[in-house]
C-alpha cells in the first residue's frame, strides 16, 4: 500500500505509535488512569528491546488544574472566614455565615453530578467567582440581626434578649433585608445570562463555568432566606458586642467619615471626578484588543509546521527527524514524538507533507532560571529553521479544539472560495504575501492547491482495439503491475498477513519504464504499456477542500506578541486593500477569531437584554424608578477600575 504516514521520537528514527481516543462524556482521569495500568500490563508480554514510551499525557495538567483551583477554592474558605469573623465580631455569628459556604458549594457538587459536569477548569472556576458573593447575603442578614439586637439592648437596659422576644427580632431583622438580599443574589446571578446564550464551541467552553456558578449564587440565594434565619435564631444569643469596640471597623470609619463628608459636602466636584476617570477608560479601551482565551500553559506543546506538496515519504521522514532533533536541543523539552501525514484511522485525513510534532516538556523545577512557556517557544522557533517549513507552535488541547470547530490550526485562518482552483491558489498565496507584512503575525502559509504530480496512464481505445484488448483488460494489467494484487494469504500463529504480488520497482519508477512494461495479448502477441496508452505525469491539486460547497483555499497565520482582534483586524484591511479578488471568490476569517466575532455579535444583544431584566428586578425590589436608575447609572463608572486593570495587566 501506498505510505500516507510517519512517525519518529526524539530525532533517533522511526517508531511505531498508537492513539488512545476518550469516548465523548468521559472522565479523562479516570480513562487514562486505566490506560496506564493496562500500559504496565501489556509491557510485561513485550519482546526484549520494545518499550512502551508515552509521549502525551493530559493526567498531569488536569491533576494540576484542578489542583491548584481546590488549594484556591480552601484559600478563598478561610479568607472569607476570617473576613466575616474580624468584621462581625462574634464568633457564633460569623459561624452562620460561613457554614453558608460549604452548603452552597455542596449543593452546586450536587447539581452537577446529576447533570454530568465534570470537575475540571471551568466548572470550578465557576465555584471559584461564586465564594465572594455567595456569603454577603449572610452577613448583611448577621450585620441587620446585630443592629436590631444592639436597638432592643439600649431600648431595654439591664434585660436579656431570648425567647420569644429573641425570636421575634431576629425574625423581623431577616423580613426586613430578606427580600432585597434574595433580589440582590437573584440580579448577581442574571449577570451570567449572557453566557449561557454562547453557541458553539464558545458556549460547550464556558457553559460548565456559568453553570457551576449559577448553581453555587441560586444555592446561596436560597440558604440566605431558608437556613440562616433559622441558624441565626439558634447562634445568635448573649451580648452582641458594639460594632465600635470592634478596632477595625473603628478604624475604617476613622478613615471613611471624613471622606464622606467630603464628597457629600462638594458633590458636583465628586460628580466631574468621577465623570473625568469615565472618560480616561477611552484611552485604554482604544488599546485594549482582544482575545477569545487567555493563553493557558498546557505544560505542552504542538509544533504544527506545513511543508509544499509534492513531498515524498523518504523526504517527509528526512525532515520530521532534523525537525524533531533540533527541537530536543532545548533543554526544557523532555520528549519529542513527530508525525507526519495521517494515522490508520478515518479520523485524521491529514496530507503527508503535514507535520505534528508534540512536545513534553520537563517540570518547571528542572528549568533554566527565568525560563517561561513565551521564551521556550521563543528559543524553539529560532532553533527549528528549516526551508520549506512554516513553523506554528500551539498548545495541545486548544490545537484540537480550534481543528475540531473549524479545520484551522492556527489562531487566525483565511478561507478562500472560489469557482477556479488557479485563481484560489493566487489568491491565497497573495493573502501569505500581506499577511507576513502585518505586525504581530510570526508566520503565514498558505495551502498550495496546485503542485500535486500525478502519473496520467490515457488508454489509446483503437490501438488497443486492434490488439484485442478492452479498456478493462488494460486498466487490469496497470492495477496488477503498478499497485499490486494479492494472490494469496500467509498465516503466522493468530495474525493473517497478505500476499502481494508486482512488478520490481525499477521496472516501474519512471514513466519510460512504465511505457515499457510487457504486455501478452489473447493472440499470445507480446506488446508494451506504451503501445497501448499515453504515459506522462502532470500537475494537480495535492487535495481538494470544499467550503459551503464551493473549493476553498486556506491560509494559517500564527499571532505571537499581539491580541488576536487587532491583528485580525489589520490583516483585514490588510487583505481588502491590497488583494484583488476576481468574480465569485470570497475570503472569511476563521480559527479562534471565528469564535471571537461570534461571541460578541451575540453579546451585543444579549448584554442590553439582561441590563434590562436587572432593572425591572430592581424596579420590583424598590418599586421607584429613580432609585433603579440611579443604581444602574452607577454601572460605567464601576467598569472604570476593571478597564484600568486589564489595560495595566
């Protein structure tokens, strides 16, 4: 059979590799766990010399992730404990509110086992945005049941607060802040709307985020109106000391009076402030860019280079091991396991001039100092120079997502469309031209739809009429002499292997030998290939890609030291200024940006729809339209602080 694909390790040479494929709604920790074990196993029955070697393992980023988001998850716990219980003051007290806490997380665990989230990133970041807000319906509760309790004791000198009366004020302290808390929690967890109306890929992203966290605030929302009242009549007992024998909450208004004061007394001075540091975020927000992602360190790496077409396997082999040889030369990099073309699966229709190579790294314990994810990719983008060979370094797991949705490699694609192959390819290549041009693009490759060779066999019908050969008899003898035919079958224990039977390659290399295969007719007359048929070889598309239907061109274009939307943008302007486009062709972007382009169409609607959901909530809690306005008026002015920080950061 033809070879359609390669793989090597290391830069030593070739080796055989196997792909283990999780089946959709799986635990992956789990899954490779087993793999690992039945690994051990099959190691043990191996012949002397074979090792099993894995060359990518995805347990250990998420063992790290989830990991890290526990450790952060327990942090943010004992923070918001020792929050409430400096600020309260009152250790019973403060236990209310916390216990709050775990049953709300709890709760969301529940809900998301019975839905099928797994813990990974995004659903306990989701946990993770919640804590925060999910104890400040607890405390306000606490903070009113306080002073309620602090009013009764100067009301009633010398008495104790319990019983019935206990209960009645701590029961009218919860009926006067119940509803505004649950309203409150309720808008807190409307502002993930906008999430959940996410398509696509972007919305199987985020959506365990926006669930998780929903789940948590509702949990919160409810448990602040059910169980803390309750919670608060049992704990909430004996002398509640005055918020101003607290030193810390003494010293917080020592420094807030003042400063009320001041702005109350200049209001149209703290009116044009605020109003000035709105109109700063203009300047940060020109620059701002954009991104679909943040950059995550996979802890790997994907060198995803493409070569032209018309590559040979022994070429394609020859360049996969100098590529993977120059990448082991970076001492950060553990392992090297390069593959060129496509797997014997139908899954990976990968040409052989296409090359992916995956990088383990080594812990970041064994790195140079200073060393960062930026400077490796850095460092092998200089080491891997090869001609031919347009480099692309991605992470992994980001890689197959991106291919996965769109086909594209690379964070920005171009597809090109059109009726004629020559004119896609020109314009494609004319695309690579402007795009390299456009800051921020560290390489740009477009795929090359003419430069296949193909061996063209054109059966002359009459003269092989007149040796008494049918076409079929004709197309039989090439099949048979040039592909090969099996003739029989050979048995070796369990394993069936079959026999092949051509003609010697040097009988066939080139297509004057081929014109000079021997042929025997039915007369038993002995004649050549050529006297028969027309041997050349001629150009073609190496392969063939469709787009709504119509052939398309693609072109990838890696973005390093840039956001995405602004380079997108400039290669826009870029392609629509100096690239002429001939009748019936078109250009879309694609890879990440699709995603980006989408996301914010959607949100534009979306983000004023909620804004308006929020403000009948608040119209209903306070039941005036001047105090819901003034509430939503202060919206810009709280964004000024975010949009600082993320230009800043």
């Amino acid at each position: 059979e033809m070879r359609r694909g390669i793989a090597e390790l290391d830069g030593e040479g070739e080796v055989t590799g196997g792909i283990v494929i999780l089946r959709s709604g799986k635990n992956a920790q789990q899954t490779i766990h087993a793999v690992k074990a039945r690994l051990a196993e099959l190691q043990r029955s191996l012949p002397q010399g074979v090792e099993l070697v894995t060359t990518y393992d995805r347990s250990a980023l998420i063992g790290r992730a989830i990991e890290n988001l526990s450790h952060k998850l327990l942090e943010e716990f004992v923070v918001v404990a020792l929050v409430c219980l400096l600020f309260l003051w009152h250790l019973r007290s403060s236990a209310v509110a916390i216990i709050a806490l775990p049953l709300g997380v709890t709760s969301a665990f529940l809900v998301m086992r019975w839905q099928g989230i797994n813990a990974n990133i995004m659903s306990l970041g989701g946990i993770a945005i919640a804590v925060g807000a999910m104890v400040d319906a607890a405390v306000v509760m606490i903070e009113n049941a306080h002073k309620r309790i602090e009013a009764w004791q100067h009301a009633h000198p010398g008495e104790r607060l319990a019983g019935t009366a206990h209960r009645e004020v701590i029961t009218e302290a919860a009926v006067e802040v119940g509803p505004a808390l649950f309203f409150s929690l309720l808008i807190i967890t409307l502002s993930f709307v906008p999430v959940f109306t996410l398509e696509a890929q972007e919305g199987r992203l985020f959506g365990p985020l926006a669930y998780t966290k929903t789940y948590a605030m509702a949990a919160a929302a409810a448990l602040s109106v059910t169980l803390v009242p309750v919670l608060m009549v049992a704990w909430i007992r004996g002398r509640i000391p005055d918020e101003r024998r607290n030193p810390i909450t003494r010293a917080l208004i020592a420094v807030y009076r003042p400063l009320l004061d001041a702005v109350l007394t200049r209001p149209k001075t703290t009116l044009a402030l605020a109003v000035l540091a709105l109109a700063t975020t203009a300047w940060p927000l020109a620059r701002l860019g954009g991104e679909f992602l943040p950059a995550l360190d996979e802890g790997d790496l994907l060198y995803m280079p493409s070569a032209l077409p018309g590559l040979s396997a022994q070429k394609a082999a020859e360049l996969l091991q100098q590529s993977d040889r120059l990448i082991k030369t970076v001492p950060e990099v553990a392992r090297a396991f390069g593959k060129a073309g496509r797997a014997d699966t139908a899954t990976d229709p990968a040409p052989l001039e296409m090359f992916e190579t995956t990088i383990q790294l080594e812990p970041q314990a064994r790195w140079r100092p200073g060393m960062t994810p930026e400077k490796i990719v850095e460092e092998l983008d200089r080491a891997v120079r090869i001609p031919g060979l347009a480099n692309i370094w991605v992470p992994p797991i980001r890689n197959r997502i991106d291919m996965l949705a769109t086909g594209i490699k690379s964070p920005i694609g171009v597809k090109v469309t059109g009726g004629d192959l020559a004119a896609i390819d020109r314009v494609a290549l004319a695309i690579e031209h402007v795009a390299k041009g456009v800051p921020g693009v560290s390489s740009a490759l477009a795929e090359r739809l003419t430069g296949g060779r193909y061996l063209d066999i054109d059966i002359d019908r009459a003269a092989a009429a007149r040796h008494g050969l049918a076409i079929a008899d004709v197309q039989e003898i090439v099949a048979g002499a040039i592909g090969g035919e099996n003739v029989a079958e050979t048995i070796e224990g369990r394993a069936r292997f079959p026999i092949n039977l051509r003609y010697p390659r040097e009988w066939r290399d080139t297509p004057e030998r081929l014109a000079a295969l021997p042929i025997v007719t039915a007369t038993g007359q002995q004649i050549t290939l050529g006297t028969v048929a027309r041997i050349g070889v001629s150009d073609g598309p190496p392969m063939l890609k469709s787009e709504n239907a119509r052939p398309s061109g693609w072109v990838y274009v890696d973005v390093r030291g840039r956001d995405l939307a602004s380079v997108a943008e400039d290669l826009r302007a870029a392609v629509l200024r100096e690239v002429q486009f001939e009748p019936g062709m078109s250009a879309a972007f694609s890879g990440q940006f699709e995603y980006l382009e989408r996301a914010n169409a959607r949100l534009k609607i979306v983000v004023p729809a909620t804004l308006l959901i929020i403000f009948v909530l608040l119209y209903l809690t306070f039941e005036r339209v001047d105090e819901a306005l003034l509430i939503m008026a202060t919206l810009p002015f709280a964004l000024t602080g975010g949009v600082w920080f993320l230009y800043v950061m």
